[in-house]
C-alpha cells in the first residue's frame, strides 16, 4: 500500500512510463500499475489497448465520464476564441455561469476558484471576516468547528484540521482556530459552539474519510442549530455534489440549505480544474477588491465548461441513474455476502464497501479487481470505493458486481489454500 511496498512488488519497474514517473515525479501517490492512455464514458483503455471500467471517476471529478462529446466540443470550441483573461477584465462567459451555478444550486452568490482546497480556503477567509464584521467576534478570535474524519484538501491550513496523523506530519506549525467534533453527532456540534464560533464546515457525507454516511436527520439538526446559534452552517460538497449522490446536493437529502457551500471535483466536467465557493449575498458581501483572488479562477474557459456541465445535469435524468444505479450496485454488493465484507454503505454512486483487514486490504483487492477489468482505489487501507461516473447503465453495474464477486472467490480460495 506504501510506496516502497509497491515499489518492492516491481523493482525496477519494467514499464518505462512508471519509471519515468518514479525518477521525475514526486512520490506524493502509490498509483496502481496501470498506465492509462485513453478514456470514453465510463471507459479507460492502457497503452496496450487494455479496457477498464473506471470505478474511481478521478475522486469523483468525472461524472459525466470520459472525453463526453458535448463538454469536449464546448471546451475546444472556447479554448479557440478566449480562454484566459484573469479577473483584471470582465469576460462574456463568467457571469452566465455564475448565474447558471446559483440558480441551480439555490445560493445567492458565488466566488470561482480552481481546485476544491482553494475554494474551502474561501469558505474559512469568508466565515471568518463574517464572523468579525457582522457577529462582532473580537478581532483575531474567530474560530471554526470541523468533524474528526474530514477532508477538504491539502494546503497547510486545511491540513492543520484534519485529523488524520499523516496529512499533519511534518507540515506544521498549524494556525489553529479550528475545533473538532465527531461526523454525525449534532449534540456535540452544539457543545463546542462558543460566542467565538464563525461557522460549521461539514461535508454531507464525509468521502475521503471512508464514504461515511451520517445518521438520519444529522444535517437538518446542524441546520436548526447553526441558525440558532448564528454560525453558518458551510457544507463540503466538493465530492458529493452534483448529482453523486442521487441528488443534486447531498444537502437535498435533508431538505436543508447550508449558509455556505463548497462545490469543486465535477463542476469541470471532468476536463478542467473548476471549484467555487457559494454563499448567502451578506456572507459573501464580506469581500472587496483586493481581499482574495486566483488569477485562473472564473477564467472563460472554465467557466464554458462548467455551464456545459450544470447544463447536462439540468433534466435530472442523470441525477436519478445516479440514485437507481447505486442502489443496484449497493444491493449487489451486500447480497454478495462475503465473510470479508464488514460494511457496504454510501449514497447514489458514492459508495464504500468496508473491507475485513484480516482477510484482505482494500490495496490488494484493488489489484486482484485490476486484473479483471475495473479500477478502483481503496481509502483508509480498508475501504474500496466504487463511485463510476454517472452515466452508467445497469448492464454495466451487473459487469462490475461480476468482476467484484469474482475476486471474492478467488480470495475465498486463497484462504483455503493457507
Ligand atoms: C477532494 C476534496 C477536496 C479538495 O479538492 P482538491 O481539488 O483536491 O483540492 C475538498 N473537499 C472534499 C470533500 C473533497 O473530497
């Protein structure tokens, strides 16, 4: 699972991609052996024509699949006439996606930025200048709540919260201003709230952390509690928005909205790095000129794909094959009923199935299911996640539940062996 692991497996690696990318590239990832040159819907091909089913969809930044026709065209089609302007300018492609991404989404206001980590930095810088002008928090005081279990990204501030050891190690000292609760305990949400306290950041279903499904209701009571206490209630949705989980928002499943809300991962469409930060029109009033600013976020370019991609989400129909194949694909998983299956959980296609680590680890069963055609990652060692862009089919659902069943009874049979 570590990289010298691996890297004993195959040493010295006899394709020569991999060892370029061993020799140049920081050794910040463990990718699995494969090296991938093309892709189509829900299809990758190796460079030796080998076809896999992408179970990973890039962390969920590929919902609407590979090289999808109607984003490639608007992508190439914007690229020839202006891609990049900076916000120095005006452009005539930034206002109607913001336009687009807020009345789909129900926010009043929104900041472009680039990956998701830049636009949870925005929701911090944002929560915390609200929390000063309009709460009256004495200067310097304001402070965050966050869940044990979170990720949001890797910068030095979001790291310094996270509450996982290695994400942390060697990368301190930390700015603070954070305090930690656990996922899906709204009592000790409204313990830790304090008249310092600018905001709860909170992803609806915690993805990184194991794809863990809070309890029922959990969102609306941090809702009624952060309107109460006046906190804003800011909701993660980098991974799971966007119709991953068989809603629009993963918010939609509580009937709640949040104050804030992160979105990032397949807002590009699966073709650019896109990410924004929304927000009720006094929180984002907060910033003024020269206050915060990327110098690509909100550039035409972008901002033509990610309308594109809010564009093919607008009818629902891919929304809903979200929620009707997941649950075909969570059913599956759980009539499998393997002694090595601790867990199967998730919502629409975000779903983890919690693996026995005395009888396999979630790298290895990633390998052994490469081998049959289908690419997954597992996360926290024990957890294979199977999150396939959007768009397919049950045909495609029962392929995969095929190949997954038949790794189960090899490692069934290599348990007999011992
Ligand atoms: C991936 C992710 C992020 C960070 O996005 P990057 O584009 O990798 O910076 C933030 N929040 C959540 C919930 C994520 O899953």
């Amino acid at each position: 699972m570590d990289i010298q692991q691996e890297q004993r497996r195959d040493n010295p690696p006899t394709n020569p991609h991999i060892a370029l990318e061993r020799r140049y590239c920081a050794h910040n990832y463990a990718p699995l052996p494969v090296v991938l040159s093309r892709g189509e819907g829900i299809w990758l091909w190796d460079e030796q024509g080998r076809r896999y089913m992408d179970m990973m969809s890039a962390y969920s930044a590929v919902s609407f699949g590979h090289a999808h026709p109607q984003l490639v065209a608007a992508l190439a089609s914007q690229a020839q006439r202006l891609a990049v302007t900076s916000r120095a300018f005006y452009s005539d492609k930034l206002g109607l996606f913001l336009q687009r991404l807020c009345e789909t989404v129900g926010m009043e206001r929104a900041l472009p930025m680039n990956s998701g980590a830049e636009a949870v930095e925005t929701a911090i810088k944002a929560a915390r200048k609200w929390a000063y002008t309009s709460k009256r928090v004495p200067q310097g005081r304001a402070r965050i709540v966050v869940c044990k279990g979170n990720f949001a990204g890797r910068t030095t501030t979001i790291v310094g919260f996270s509450s996982e050891a290695q994400y942390r190690a060697g990368f301190g000292p930390f700015d603070g201003g954070f305090d930690s609760v656990p996922f899906g305990d709204a009592d000790a949400l409204e313990a830790a709230i304090t008249p310092d306290t600018a905001a709860f950041l909170v992803e609806p279903i915690q993805g990184e952390g194991g794809i863990v499904v809070p309890p029922e209701g959990y969102l609306r009571r941090c809702r009624e509690i952060c309107t109460r206490r006046q906190v804003l209630l800011i909701c993660d949705e980098v991974q799971t928005g966007l119709g991953r989980t068989g809603r629009l928002l993963a918010c939609d499943h509580d009937g709640i909205r949040p104050d804030g809300l992160v979105l990032g991962k397949a807002l590009g469409g699966g073709l650019l790095p896109v990410s924004a930060f929304l927000a009720r029109a006094d929180v984002m009033a907060v910033f003024t000129p020269g206050d915060h600013g990327s110098t690509f976020g909100g550039n035409p370019l972008a901002a033509a794909v990610a309308t594109k991609a809010l564009e093919l989400l607008a009818d629902g129909v891919l929304i809903d094959n979200a929620e009707r194949m997941g649950r075909r694909l969570r059913e599956g998983l759980r009539a499998i009923g393997h002694p090595a299956i601790r867990e199967v959980r998730g919502r629409g296609l975000l779903i983890g199935m919690d693996l026995d680590p005395a009888l396999i680890g979630g790298r290895a069963f990633c390998e052994r299911l490469m081998a049959r055609g289908i690419l997954s990652r597992e996360t926290h060692d024990t957890v294979v996640r199977f999150a396939p862009p959007l768009l397919i089919d049950a045909e495609q659902v029962d392929f995969a539940l095929a190949a997954i069943r038949a790794v189960f009874s090899e490692i069934g049979e290599a348990l007999h062996e011992h």
